[in-house]
C-alpha cells in the first residue's frame, strides 16, 4: 500500500527556477540544462517501478516514494522504502540504457549507450550509505532492531547488466524493475522473523513523513553560479519578460502590456529555490522591486503565509508554496522543457 507518494523532484524545480533567471549565455546554463534532463530521465525511470510495486501484497509493505530526511546536517534522500513487519528494503531506482557495467573492485559504474562510455560512483555503495544513515536515524527512536536491506533497481527493461567475470554478489544488490516481486519475496523468507507489530509500522510511517522534507541537493555554487547574475522581480507568463512593475493593485509587464494579479507567487516560489526558505518585507522589497513596505506587506498578508520573528523583524515562511505532492501542475513544466 502505497502510504506517501513520490514528490516532484525539487532538484528539477530548483534547475528550472534558475533556467528562467539566468542569461542564455551564461557559461553554466548548458551545465543546467543537461541537469535538467537527468533530472526528468530519472523522474520518469522512478515512476516505471510503479507496475510492480503495485503486485506486491497491499498488506504486507507499506510503501514511502521519496523520502527526504535530514540527518547530522546532512540530507539522505531515499527513492523509495518499503517497510514490512520483518525488514526495511532502500531502493535505488536506476533509468539507464544500453550496457551498464559494475566494476566492484573499484566500485564504478561504466555505461556504455550508442557508442558512448560513461562513468559513474557506484549506486550499490550510494544506497548503501543510505540505508547505513537510515539505520542511525532510526535509532534515537527505540523501535525494535529490525534488518535492513538496500537493492539498486534498474527501470529501464533494455538496459543490459554486466558484471566482472567471477562476481557473485552484484546481482544480490542490483535488479531489474519487473525482478521486485520476487525480490521481496525471497527476502521475505530470509527475515521471516516478525519485528515490528501493525502498530509499530504506522507509528515508524509516521515519524517518516513528519521528519521529511523535500530539499534540493543541488546548489547555485556547485553550478558556479553567483546570485547577483540571477535576475530578479516577477516574470511576464506571457512574453517571460522580467522584471513586472507592480502598480497598485496589479503587475505590469512594460514589454507586452500584460497584467497580472497574482505574479508575485511564482516569483517568491524561485525565491524559496533559490535563495531562502524565508522572507522579510525589506528583502521582499528589493527582490520583487517594490518600493512601498506598505504595498509589500498587503501583498505578503494576502497569500496567507504563516511567519515567524517578531512584529520588528517578521520572516514569512515561503516553503509551502513549493508544494512539491501535486506534480500535475509541474508536469506541464516536463512536457515544455524537453
Ligand atoms: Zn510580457
């Protein structure tokens, strides 16, 4: 049973946030943009596990899609966890093509896709590292040891899998999709001790989604990018202009005459990605351009924002407005950008 689903990927909201802020020109935009694909290739390869995922005993596993959770200042991010009365399984979903090769000695992986070789850290040790943190966060909770497990899943049916000649342990750890059923099963029969009661798995499913929290993992100076060359302001839907004027009431766009009510929001979403989880009126005022407190505090009372500080120094909390559990609307924002 599926108890939280999979959010959109906030790395590809924080890609795409400053795709439209930044200069075409600018020397990391083609790293942003291959970014971007992968971000939307692994998206699609994490939803390709839904099919057999939903064979699987709707009783028995509790299913969590992306789970983000910050652990000694550090964020794990987990694609997809299963938690059953006997084991906790991490996977790692995987769309890739062509050939994919695990050198375990060395722990790399090499695709080889239309006569291109690429090189990557192995997924094996990337999930394992996950399910080692996943183990010492579970702790300071006191539920019962309970094992855990981690597999890597392959999405993509084409893809074809080798291994070095002799390695018997990579196809433990590494699966195809249409494999998962099965997976579990023998899993199963492996850790067929019960731990935890019905009661525990729903108290432990709770904890999860309190303690998640969707965060980009990306940031602007890995991409090389400094924020003053980030534009700022609210951009026309229409002619993607920035920055809008803010009249009294409405924007202006000054290069098409488009007016708009509302195109504040998108605005303060980018700079939720980009910038701060939080905003104040002043910094709200030099970012959206306005130049009356006044005009600035009717429009951030007006969406409703839950805040925090003092009446001197009061922050709004920007964060929900990413909304990152109803992914119809970034769909869209998909099917453009390819
Ligand atoms: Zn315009």
């Amino acid at each position: 049973m599926i108890v939280k689903d999979r959010d959109f990927p906030v790395n590809l909201l924080f890609l795409q946030a400053i795709e439209r802020r930044l200069e075409e020109n600018h020397p990391s935009m083609p790293r942003v943009k291959e970014l971007m694909a992968k971000q939307i290739k692994g998206y699609k390869g994490e939803t390709a596990i839904d099919y057999p995922l939903s064979i699987l005993p709707d009783q028995d596993y509790q299913i969590l899609h992306s789970v983000s959770i910050q652990y000694q200042n550090q964020n794990f991010h987990i694609d997809t966890l299963l938690l059953t009365n006997n084991f906790i399984a991490l996977l790692e979903v995987k769309n890739m093509g062509g050939t994919i090769h695990f050198d375990r000695k060395f722990n790399q992986l090499t695709q080889t896709y239309m006569g291109n070789v690429k090189y990557y850290q192995c997924p094996i040790i990337q999930v394992s590292n996950q399910e080692r943190l996943l183990k010492q966060w579970l702790e300071q909770f006191n539920f019962p040891t309970i094992p855990l497990t981690s597999f890597v899943v392959i999405s993509n049916p084409s893809c074809m899998i080798q291994v070095d000649p002799g390695d018997k342990s990579t196809n433990q750890k590494v699966i195809h999709g249409h494999f998962l059923p099965t997976k579990m099963e023998q899993q199963q029969a492996i850790s067929n001790k019960q731990i935890l009661s019905a009661k525990e798995i729903q108290k432990l499913t709770r904890i999860i989604i309190k303690h998640h929290k969707g965060k980009a993992t990306l940031t602007l100076k890995q991409l090389n990018i400094n924020p003053i060359e980030l534009l700022l302001g609210a951009q026309c839907s229409t002619c993607l202009a920035f920055p809008m004027k803010r009249t009294h009431s409405y924007w202006y766009c000054l290069k098409c005459n488009h007016k708009s009510k509302n195109a504040h929001i998108p605005a303060l979403k980018d700079y939720c990605l980009l910038f701060s989880e939080t905003i104040s009126n002043k910094e709200a005022r030099e970012y959206l351009r306005i130049p009356s407190t006044n005009v600035m505090k009717r429009i951030l009372t007006s969406m409703e924002l839950q805040t925090i500080g003092n009446t001197r120094s009061i922050n709004y909390i920007l964060y929900p407005l990413i909304n990152l559990t109803s992914p119809s609307n970034h769909d869209i924002i998909i099917s453009n950008s390819r």
